[in-house]
C-alpha cells in the first residue's frame, strides 16, 4: 500500500544501478513495516479483563483505573476490528479518566499509525516510552512511524536499535533495522547485516531472505540476490514481491527465458501489476524479440501512466 524504490528492472546488456532517487518508480520489497493492524499486549493496570460493576449493594465508587478500563478494553477491541474512529473516540476517553499507564498512549499511537495519522502516533509512543522505559513495542512502532513520516530513516534506525538492545534475540528489530538502512540513502551493507542477523534468529522468515536479496539486487550481485530469492519464494511461493524481483535478478545476470517465467508468473497472480510487465517486457529485450516487448510495454503503460519506458539500447 505505500511504495518506494527497491528494484532496477535492467534492459539488455548491464548497466550500473541508478541512484535511488531515479527509480522511484519500481516496487518496494518490504512489507512487513506496517503493523496492521497494530497488536498493543494488553492492558496492565489493572489487568485487561471486562469491566464488571459494583453491585447495588455495593458503596464502593470505581477507581479511575477501574472507569477507564471498559473504554479501553471496547477501544482495542474496535482497533482489532479496524474501526480506527471509534477506537480513537474510546482511548480518548480512557486516557481523560486514567492515563498514569504508558500502554494507554502506546494503544492509542497504534491507532494514529493505522489512521495514517504518524505525527501523532509519534507523540503518543513518546508518552508511552515516558511512562515505561523499557517499552520495546513503542520504541518498535515509533521506529515504524518515523519511516512513514517524512522518511525520517535515522531516527527510525536509532528505535530499532533500541528495541535490539532491550531484546538483542529480536529478528524483527534487525529486519526492520535492515529495511531503514536500506532506504537511508542506500546503506545496502549496513542493511545486509542486519538481514544476516534476522535470518540466523528467525531462519523460516521469508520476508528476511527477500530483503536481503532485494539489497544484492540493488547491489548488482545478481547471484547473490537469486540465491536468497529463491529460499524466500520457497518458503512462501505465493510472495509475488519475491518473484519479481527474481525476474529483474534473472534480467540482469542475462537469464532472460528464466525471467520470463517470473514474470509470467507475477502477472497470472497479479494481472494489474504493471512492473512485471515492464519486467517481462525488458526480457523480452534482451532476447532481442522486440514485438513482444513493446506488447508489454504499452501494457505497463496502460496501466500506470508515470512509468518510465526504458529506450531500446542502440
């Protein structure tokens, strides 16, 4: 749903990688930055539990925590259910009775970060990591938050960072590190660290072995990049971020039949997916079947106006 640059679609012969400013255009691989929906743990004082009334009989007034408790309970249950305006309206009121627990402010940030609305769910974490300092899903979220708004890639590094040291056994905090210093202007190497990371913690992630080969791609190590393409399509075949950027791997090491075939198979689970048919069309290319190209070409064309047409090498 939100999109940047990961991939360099190659035409014919090799050609350096542009910066990553000039290839906006092409898909992002990373997917598993947005929590959504968000999973707030639940609710500690008191304990997160349906709130039952005094009985008649019974003089003694609910404290502040206890009145907050329904609000918060029905508000993460709309968060769960996606209702982000009616969660937002029940946490307000929440935290106007009882906001002395930080994890009040965090759900609340992950109802802002589901909104889109980052700049709040920012100050929202930054109350929650007041209240508890040692919060790694705020510092996780916050991490998170900061990418989407206004790409602020370092300060996203530094939460990451810190959800590592309260949790040095994290796969997810080095995944989602790797992904920050992927778009951080290019730290390809820094990023493949830490993907080297998530992958020995978490072997079976198959998004870690797609990072990791999404930044040999941008890289141009082509072996490399199809080597950890294909364990992450192993592990989930129907990864079509992972076909494709096989396909421009396969491009670019000149494998042009074998990209097709990724390609192919992107567009027969993704018929609308104009970059494999750029893809594709850049195969067809390189094989010098200058028809079908242009067929796909104008298809990817059609389908997303703003892409930029590769011209036919002279």
């Amino acid at each position: 749903m939100r999109r940047l640059t990961a991939i360099a679609l190659l035409a014919g012969a090799f050609l350096p990688l542009a910066p990553m400013t000039a290839r906006a255009q092409f898909a992002d691989p990373f997917r598993s930055v947005v929590p959504s929906p968000a999973q707030p743990p639940p609710f500690r004082n008191p304990p997160a539990r349906p709130y039952v009334a005094p009985a008649p009989t019974q003089a003694a007034k609910p404290t502040q925590a206890e009145a907050a408790a329904p609000y918060f309970n029905r508000g993460l249950g709309y968060l769960h259910n996606g209702q982000y305006d009616l969660a937002l309206a029940d946490l307000d009121q929440a935290i106007k009775l009882w906001s002395e627990d930080g994890t009040m402010f965090r759900v609340r940030g992950d109802i802002y970060f589901n909104k889109g609305d980052y700049s709040h769910a920012i100050d929202d974490y930054e109350r929650a990591i007041k209240h508890v300092p040692a919060d790694r899903e705020a510092f996780m979220h916050r991490g998170l938050a900061y990418i989407f708004y206004k790409g602020q890639y370092s300060r996203a590094i530094q939460d990451f960072g810190e959800t590592i040291r309260l949790n040095p056994n994290d796969a997810q905090g080095y995944k989602e590190r790797g992904v920050a210093h992927f778009r951080n202007g290019g730290e390809y190497d820094l990023a493949i660290a830490d993907f080297d990371q998530a992958i020995r913690l978490n072997p079976r992630d198959a998004e870690s072995y797609r990072n990791r080969g999404s930044a040999w791609l941008d890289k141009g190590q082509f072996d490399r990049a199809m080597t950890d393409l294909d364990q992450a399509i192993r592990l989930n075949p129907r990864d079509v971020e992972a076909l494709r950027n096989r396909g421009a791997a396969r491009v670019g090491a000149r494998q042009y039949d074998r990209a097709i075939q990724d390609f192919g198979e992107v567009i027969r689970a993704a018929p609308n997916d104009s970059l494999a048919w750029l893809g594709r069309g850049n195969a067809y290319r390189g094989l010098g079947q200058a028809d079908q190209a242009a067929a796909d070409f104008a298809r990817a064309k059609q389908l997303d106006p703003k892409l930029k047409i590769p011209d036919a090498p002279k």
